[in-house]
C-alpha cells in the first residue's frame, strides 16, 4: 500500500494544474465521470443508455428518468483497485405530474492520505538549500493531502409521447487537488425510443456543450462531447426476460490507440452487456466494457428495495493484474399508492 501511495503521489504531482494561464482539451479531464454508477448497469458492462429505466438513469441517459411512476433512492460505494480509490455515489429521482420527472445525482471519487514529499526533499549541508536531483527525503517533513473529484447532476426528463421521452442534465463539477481547485459546468441531453414492443434505442450525447474546468491557477480545461448510443431488446424466454444490451461511445478526444478503434481525433468504444431476470425475482448479468474488463453481477429484489452486485476484473496476468473492483448498490422505491405517478 505504501508503494501504491508513494507512485501516486508522483502521478499526481505531475498532473497537478500549472500556474501559467491558459485554456486546453483535456484529454481524460472527465474521466471520473465515465466510471459508471449501479452494480445493475456495471454487471451489463455499462451497456445501459438504452435501458436505463431506474434512477440511475440521470446518470446514463436522462431520458430514462421518465419511466418512473414511483419516487427512487439510490447509493453505491465502490473501492477502486483495491482500497486505494473510493466511488461513491447517491441519487434521488420523482416523477412529476403525468409526463415529467426530476432526479438528483451525486458522485464522489476520493484518494485520501496521499503522501506530499515536495518539501521533504533533504537538505544534506543543513543552509536550507537542497538537492533537486537528490532520491533522499526527509521523513519528518512529509505531509498528506486528498485528491477528491465531485459531480452533480441535476436531471429533468419528460414523455413526450408514448414511446419516446427525452431529457437533460446540467452537472456542477468540483475538484480538488491539495492547495489547488477547480469548478466547472457541463450539460448532457439524452433521448430514448422504443420503436416496437421490446426494442429501445436510447441516445445521450454528455458534455454537449463542451463542458469547461477552471482552475484556481487560472488554467481552464475543456472536456470533449462524448456521444453514446445504446440499444436493448427483452426476451420473454426460459420462465423470465432475457435482456441484450450493446452501447457505442463516440468521443472526440484524440485517444486514439487507447480506444477499440479511431477514426483520427474521433475514437470509439464499445459495451457489450447481457441481463437474464427470473419472474422479477433475481438477475444474473454478465459484460465487457471499454476498459476491457469483463464484468458480472448479480441482483435481488425485495418488497420496495433492490440489492445488486457487480464485480469487473483486469485481464491482465495473476503477476502485474490490479487488484479486483466490487460494487455493490441499493435501489429503494417508495412504491405506495399516494406516491404514484398521477395518471397512472
């Protein structure tokens, strides 16, 4: 674990905003919001914009937000890479009248106790003078600072007919880096259709505006619009539903070799994701997603709460595989007549 904090701290410094002011693409800028929320959508490998029917859906698509006739709670933690790296996040959505609904998402990542050695180098002929290029460190002067990465989500979605609702969120974002911060506002704009019965196509083009980062130091970073396309058709086979879901993720960032494939600046991803639920009882879920994790999971639903389960693991050997992610997150529905969506 020491050695896990000490290499992060070097990372982080060297990603630490610079002082000089200007304004950049930051290539992964926004990565912390691309993490995934819910042990249901990250055991389907993410693959969820055409099926987000719950309150997760402020996350994955808002449009989703509309199929709710009863208000949601969500909340999930998750430790990344072993225990090095806390995700946490909570939600509420309502649904309003006969054709709206609102929702609230919060997201947190967290590295706490990161060692700060840019004062501890040692000072070797004690005139306060010290060996840039020295190894040596002096123990007692090492101090701890956090690394923490926020966003918010406030969501509205609305049926516009039938079969086709759309929505949008505005996220606040905040993060936070030893002495420095920055702030930052984006927009997400979501879309979901079922152009026959069982089939869902769902869009939702996140960070449409190009959402800005303004550092403390006046250096402003922009993160790119990353478009994601999903599809979903349910099954009525083998005593319940069987749900296949694929997402594409079209970002315009330049990752080239990073993504499954590029076409110049424009690279893309893809999320494969596979549901079977028994009479509205349990689930098992399998994936893969862009990192190329495969990903499973699992779930149960009780009177008014939903437990699910997804655990994702590196594919690279038992020597150098990072440590195994578990996620685990509850669904609560106040499902009560008085709390029904009018008209329904």
């Amino acid at each position: 674990m020491r050695k896990n904090l000490i290499l992060l701290t070097a990372l982080i410094t060297i990603l630490l905003p610079q002082s000089n002011a200007q304004t950049v693409f930051g290539k992964y800028a926004g990565e912390f919001m691309a993490i995934g929320v819910g042990g249901r959508a990250l055991g389907m490998g993410g693959a969820f914009t055409a099926v987000a029917n719950d309150v997760t859906a402020g996350y994955y698509n808002p449009a989703g937000l509309a199929n709710l006739n009863y208000p949601q709670i969500s909340l999930m933690h998750s430790e990344q890479f072993g225990d090095l790296v806390n995700y946490d996040y909570g939600a509420v959505a309502i649904p309003y009248g006969n054709d709206m609904s609102f929702g609230l998402s919060i997201i947190r990542l967290g590295v706490d106790g990161i060692p700060d050695t840019r004062n501890a180098l040692y000072d070797a002929n004690g005139d306060g003078v010290v060996d840039i290029n020295s190894d040596r460190l002096d123990y007692s002067k090492i101090t701890e600072f956090s690394d923490q990465d926020w966003a918010f989500y406030l969501s509205f979605a609305k049926r516009h007919s039938e079969n086709f609702y759309w929505g949008v969120s505005v996220k606040i974002i905040h993060r936070d880096i030893a002495e420095y911060y920055a702030n930052g506002i984006g927009f997400d704009i979501g879309a979901y259709y079922s152009p026959m019965e069982n089939l869902f196509v769902g869009a939702n083009i996140q960070d449409v505006t190009t959402t800005l980062v303004a550092w403390k130091t006046g250096r402003n970073e922009l993160i790119s619009p990353t478009a994601k396309l999903g599809t979903a058709y349910r099954l009525n086979i083998l005593g319940g539903t069987v749900t296949p879901a694929l997402d594409l993720d079209i970002r315009f960032e330049n990752r080239r070799s990073s993504a499954y494939g590029n076409l110049g600046p424009i690279s893309f991803d893809s999320h494969l994701g596979l549901e079977y639920t028994f009479k509205n009882l349990f689930s098992i879920r399998g994936g893969y997603n862009d990192v190329k994790q495969f990903t499973v999971g699992a779930g149960i639903k009780l009177p008014k709460l939903n437990i699910d389960y997804s655990f994702a693991r590196f594919s690279q050997s038992e020597i150098d595989r990072l440590p195994d992610s578990h996620r685990i997150s509850l669904i609560l529905t106040l499902e009560e007549p008085r709390f029904l969506r009018e008209g329904i």
